[in-house]
C-alpha cells in the first residue's frame, strides 16, 4: 500500500476512484481485491462521511501534498502528517510516522547508517520492529558534544536496539582538530573497519539541519570556533554533518577536511536515503537536500511540505470534483491593485514619505537611504536601541523610532533583511557610549546580517548584545521556541527596551528586561485574503473564498492549515485560546493586548474582534493593562489579523506606561 495512506485500505480505495478516476475492476486489480469488495468499500466509505461527492479535504489534504512532493521531486515515496494534533509535539509526531516508515522499509540483512538530531532520536525512540535479522546500524558520523541528548550514539545504539540490530559506532569525534589529525585517525585499524561497514551501507536514516542558531548542527558543537560568515554564508542546512547551498551544492569550508564520517558525494551512493523533518524554519534546507538529491523518501508535515513546494514554484491544482462557478459567475481576480510608481523604488520612496510625514520625529541616518533614527538622539550615556527588518510591514519599523522607543531602524526590500552596511551606520550614529541592544525577528537573514553588523561594531569598541524576537506561536511547537518567527509582538518588545533604556538602564539590565519581554510575549494570525506582493501584484498563497488560513506569517507565509471561514467571535476565539493554552496565566494575572491589522483588514472588524477578546479575557480572570488595535505590524495587504499578548509582571507594565512618542505609537503615562 502507498505510505501516504498509511494502513487505512479504505482511504486508498476511496483515493483511487474518486481522485484519480479508476474503475472499480482497475482498483480491484491494483489492490489484489474483488470487484465486490471494493464496491462494499466505497459504499462504506461514503457511510461513514470520508466522502461525499468529493472526499474531504481535511482528510486527504496530506496525502495530496505528499503525492505532489513525490512527483515534483521525484521521490520514491513520501509521507506528510497534519502539522497539529495530538499525541504530543511535532517532533515526537514526526518520530512515530518515521517508525512506521523504517517497519516498511528495513528489511533483513539490511546496513543502516544513522545521522543525528531530535527527530531521529524521536523515530528510534518509538520504533520497535525486532522480527529481522543480520541488521547493522552503522553511525554515519563521530561522536558530538554531549550537550544535547540526541547525539549520533545516543540515535544509531537506540536504532540498533529498537531493530534487534548489531550497533557499529564510529569510535572517534566527529570533528578534529587539523586535516593532519584526520587522516591519522582515518588510518586506524579500528575506525578503518568500522567505516568500511558505513560504506556498505543500503540505506540511512538522516534528520536535515536549518542553519538557526538554535538547530541540531549548532547545538552539536559543529560550528564552536567556526567563523561562519566567513566560511558558510551560502548554506541553507545540514546533512550528516556537511552544508548545501540552496541549489542543493556542497558549500566548502574549513570543516570538511576536518570531519569524520559521511560525505555528501558518499551519501549519494546510498540506495535509499530516508529523510525525516519538519517545522516551517526548515523549508529552506529540506528544499536543499531535496534538490541536491539527497532524499529517496521523505517525513514531513503538511505545513513544511506546503512550504517546500511553493518555494520551489509549485501550484496546487483544483481537484477533479471540485466545484465550478455556474454560467455567467464572475471568476475572482488573481492580481491585485497598487497605487506606486516603479517596483524598484517602492521601499525608497515610502520611507521618503514617512520622513517627510513625521519629520518632527526621525530623521534619516547619514550615510544611507535605508535607516532612520530618532530626533530625540543620540543620548550621552543611554543606551542605543536598534531595531530592522524587511520592508513591507509598515509602520514596522521606522513608526517605532522616537522617544522612549528604539534610537534608530533599518529597514531592508520588501520581506528581506537589511544589509549590514546601514545596520552599521545606524549604530554608529545612535551610540551614546552604553553600548548598543539590537532587536529583530527570527529570520535568517536577519540574524546573518545583524550578526555581522555586531561583529564590525565591536571590533570599533562598542560592546553590543541582540534580542532575536520569536513570538510567532503557530510557526514552531513550544519545545522549540527557539525556531518560531518573530511578528508582531515586536511591538511590545520594541516598547520595554525603549522604556528601559529611557530610563537610564544599563546594557546588561535593558538586554534582561526586554528577553523576559520577548519570552513572555505570543502571537497569533490568520489571514482571510493573502498579500500581493508588488512585482508580481499576485498573491502569495492559494485560499478558496469560504476558507481561512491560520497561523499565517507575515512574509506572504501559508498558515498552518486551512479551516472554513469563522464568524469573527469564532476567530477571536481561536486565536486566543491558543495564546492562552501556551501562556498559562493564573487568574488575576496581567495581559497587554495587540489586536493588528494585517494590512487589509478594516478598523471595524477589528474592534468586533476586540470586543470578543476582552469578553473573554474577562471571564477567564485575566486583566487588561492595556488594548492596542490597528496596523501596528503589517504584511503588505493581507486582509487578516494578529493578536498579540504579553504576560506582564509589575516591572514590564510600569515600562510599558513610560512615556513614549514615535509615529506609530505614543504613550502619555498611564492607560485610561
């Protein structure tokens, strides 16, 4: 049976009839089954609501992006799980589907290398498939640093038990010290017989690593010491321990001469090579590894799969009972309307405007066209605040730029990150001598860019620390935080070190109180229309008109799934139960509420959807410190809405009260 349907024959049956348009004898000989019993099956697919005219989409929407991943890739098979659900978190949801897979595939007699990470150790963990025999698992690198739990001896020896398996551990580091030290090493006995057996191997288990700070090959010690601007800019993940550009290409560095284990070129030889990740912050590199030919057969989730095939200019087609407008009905537009001049001087002359509009409040940074700094500084002794990110969120970030707020923002092309060179010159033109706190979403480019920005500003002197912002609830699941975007609870954040700094607090103090403000900080979105982005004034994902996307991002992302449209009381709902499941507050607590436009959305719908949320917060026993609603935190126009929380404590609300006065957002003391 085809992995995406899992054992459910049923589900199959359906598929094929109703979705690829067999004949009931035609289904009969592809699943070894009479004509009768397939006849039974639909009519009992049909009885128990799996289809009616058309099969539902909730249930078949993964095994369609699974089909399509297998074709646009050229897969020799593919499993896709929902992105939410219960059972616990999305690695450990990842690990089962990943065991199922290995009670499919391995057969006896098998040599199976294994890489490492948290997905991995998740699918041994929940594999146990003892009935083979004469198996080897072979680790497919040295040894990591003991830090994590999930390194390559802890996955290759539980993969090994879970199969009944002989385990071959490769009894060395996986990275030392000199190319010279390699070699040495590579020339022993021991280790020389132990990679022969990884050679042989027929089939790996691998995890793919992102490039975040907070992914399997920085945690693994892989990058200690490692210059990676200098040396890995170029990678977009990880595999068994080496990097590849976007294109899939090995991107050479120091490292490589210095690694003990697979390398990319012996990968490719292995006959089938299984792949297991997910979450959105790793579209970029199973993309990767999925062009470069990395992959036989992948585990995902929807939402991460949805991603890779849209980044890679896939389109979902309309299914084959789905609905056509009657005669006459007019079809909805695909392109969407702008009022601007050239493409290219879109960002340019907005941000022109602004200063212009708000003179009294920012004025440009000398040096560049692209950051903008306060009126109201530099302060001799205060620390600077810095904050930037892509255009096309405004009033984010220039509106945030004033008294009592950030000294300076920097502002890159629509959805892409700032170069360094005007994060450079906004730092050094609202240095007050304190040092210097910057603050940005959790983006790879931004994290890039402003990380070497820091590097040159502290080679001048100016000591420096950076809040990377990831408030972004649907993006990631809470046992990897560190992996969510970072949206519009920027906002709050944004205001905290504002205040902070204000009043006279030191570098070490304003980099505290604003990383408690961003821990405690949540977010959650929804979209009714997607942006149109002005070059190609389309929009950025596919949304029928009686659907919503949930847990959009605010780059054009696809949500996490599609749900029918909602009465507003409905969304709000949504929304913050969400919020309040992960928050946890008692009741009495404090909240600071942000209810944003996306771009599109109309003041008066926001308010209904104010009205909701307070009602609720109110019967929950939470207080309201404070209500923000508007376009605070935009994606281009996107017609949707994020709310915003924080979890406030009397520190953070007396910050959030301090004065402040910048074009998006004044304060004038305490909330009436």
């Amino acid at each position: 049976m085809p992995m995406p349907f899992g054992d459910d024959a049923l589900l199959w049956a359906a598929w094929l009839y109703y979705e690829d348009g067999l004949t009931q004898g035609e289904i009969a000989g592809k699943m070894g089954l009479s004509r009768a019993s397939v006849n039974a099956w639909l009519a009992e697919a049909r009885s128990r609501g799996i289809v009616n005219i058309q099969i539902q989409p909730e249930r078949f929407r993964s095994v369609s992006i699974a089909r399509a991943l297998k074709d646009q890739f050229g897969l020799q098979d593919c499993l896709v799980i929902p992105s939410e659900g219960e059972g616990g978190s999305l690695t450990d949801r990842l690990g089962r589907a990943a065991a199922q897979v290995l009670k499919r595939l391995v057969r006896s007699g098998d040599t199976l290398a294994v890489t490492w990470g948290r997905t991995v150790l998740a699918a041994a963990e929940a594999l146990d498939h003892r009935g083979l025999a004469d198996i080897r698992v072979v680790q497919a690198t040295g040894s990591t640093t003991a830090r994590i739990p999930w390194t390559p001896e802890a996955c290759a020896s539980r993969l090994a038990s879970a199969l009944g398996a002989r385990w071959i551990p490769l009894s060395v580091p996986a990275i030392v010290s000199s190319p010279k030290m390699r070699d040495l090493l590579l020339g022993e006995p021991v280790l020389s017989e132990q990679i022969e057996v990884l050679r042989e191997a027929n089939r790996i288990v691998m995890g793919i690593s992102s490039m975040r700070p907070e992914s399997t090959i920085h945690t693994s010690g892989f990058l200690d010491g490692i210059d990676r601007h200098a040396h890995y800019q170029d990678a977009a993940g990880s595999l068994t321990g080496r990097f590849i550009s976007a294109r899939g290409a090995a991107v050479v560095g120091p490292l490589d001469h210095c690694t003990i284990g697979l390398d990319l070129s012996q990968l490719l030889t292995i006959p089938q090579k299984i792949a297991v990740a997910g979450g959105i912050d790793k579209v970029a590199a199973i993309l990767a590894a999925l062009r470069g030919g990395y992959v036989d057969v992948l585990v995902t989730d929807a939402v991460t799969a949805r991603g890779v095939l849209t980044a890679d200019g896939w389109q979902e087609q309309p299914r084959r009972f789905e609905a056509l407008p009657e005669t006459g009905e007019t079809l909805p537009r695909s392109t969407g309307k702008k009022l601007m001049n050239a493409v290219k001087d879109l960002v340019d002359e907005s941000l022109a405007g602004a200063l212009v509009a708000h003179e009294a409040l920012i004025a440009p940074v000398p040096g560049t066209g692209r950051a903008v700094m306060s009126r109201a500084g530099p302060r001799p002794g205060k620390v600077g605040i810095v904050i930037g990110g892509g255009a096309g969120h405004e009033p984010g970030f220039w509106g945030y730029v004033g008294k009592g707020l950030a000294d300076a923002a920097v502002v890159g092309n629509i959805f892409a990150a700032p170069p360094p060179g005007p994060i450079l010159a906004a730092s050094r033109a609202v240095n007050g001598g304190a040092g210097l706190l910057y603050i940005y979403g959790n983006f790879s480019g931004d994290l890039m860019n402003f990380s070497m920005a820091r590097e040159m500003v502290e080679a001048a002197g100016i000591p420096v620390r950076q809040i990377v912002t990831n408030d972004d609830i649907a993006s990631s699941p809470p046992d990897n935080r560190g992996a969510r975007r970072g949206v519009a609870g920027n906002v709050f954040v944004f205001r905290i070190a504002g205040a902070a700094a204000d009043l006279g607090a030191s570098l070490d103090a304003c980099e505290a109180v604003t990383r408690r403000a961003a821990q405690r900080t949540y977010t959650m979105g929804l979209a009714l229309e997607p942006a149109r982005l002005p070059d190609t004034r389309r929009p950025s994902f596919d949304l029928d008109a009686d659907q919503m996307e949930i847990g959009v991002g605010v780059h054009g992302e696809p949500g996490v799934e599609q749900r029918p449209l909602a009465s507003a009381d409905d969304a709000a709902d949504l929304l913050l139960d969400r919020i309040l499941a992960e928050m946890a507050p008692a009741r009495g607590d404090r909240v600071a509420v942000l209810v944003n436009s996306l771009g599109g959305t109309p003041a008066m719908e926001l308010y209904i959807l104010t009205r909701r949320i307070r009602q609720r917060l109110k019967a929950h026993g939470i207080g309201v410190h404070r209500t923000l609603v508007g376009p605070f935190y935009t994606s281009m126009d996107m017609q949707g809405v994020s709310l915003s929380m924080i979890h406030l404590d009397d520190e953070l609300a007396a910050l959030l009260d301090h004065p402040c006065q910048a074009p998006a957002l004044t304060v004038t003391g305490q909330p009436t």
